[in-house]
C-alpha cells in the first residue's frame, strides 16, 4: 500500500478488500527502522486499530538486514544488524505478532 496511507488506514483497506491481517514492513529506510523504537504509545495505538477494524499484526517482514547484514565484514554493521533484530523480536512480541520473515540470504 502506498506510504502515505497511515497504519490504520492500512488496517481499514486489508479489512474492506478481504485480508486476513496486516503484515508490518520494517526496510532498511530511516522511516521503517524507525518502527523499532515505537513506545507504548504508537504500539498501543496500533493495537487498538488492529482491534478496532478486527486486522491483526500478524507478521513483520523485517528486511532492514538488507542495509545492516549480520555477516558484514564491519563489526558496528554486524552489531547494529544484531540490535535490529532485538528490536524486532521485542516489537513483534509486543504487537503479538508471531512471525518475523528474514531474508535468506546474508549480504545484499
């Protein structure tokens, strides 16, 4: 969907088109990693327009690796590819998402 389009409005189209839920896009652009360090605000705030439209979070496809592969020879990459990844795990178990999709390939 196009990125001007809010999440919520995201959740309201999935619905009305026959979506079982939403899967949220964490890319290796500075406004999806940003994503990550939601707070209980913009987390719950989500939340509630999953509950609200009745489309839950289920999956995040985190490709942010893309950028920050966990294999690059630069140990600050290697290290920031590895805090991306806690930072997903905390958010897709705060959104009760149950899947994370990763890229099966290590350096883009």
């Amino acid at each position: 969907m196009p990125g001007i389009i809010s999440l919520p409005e995201k959740l309201k189209e999935a619905g009305e088109t026959g979506y079982d839920y939403l899967e949220l896009s964490i890319d290796e652009s500075d406004e999806k990693l940003a994503r990550l360090s939601w707070g209980r605000e913009e987390i719950s705030s989500l939340k509630k327009a999953s509950e609200d439209t009745g489309i839950p979070v289920k999956s995040i496809c985190l490709s942010a690796h893309r950028r920050f592969p966990l294999g690059d020879p630069d140990p600050e990459t290697r290290e920031k590819g590895l805090e991306i990844m806690g930072q997903a795990l905390t958010l897709a178990s705060r959104l009760g998402a149950r899947i994370i999709q990763i890229a099966g390939y290590d350096v883009y």
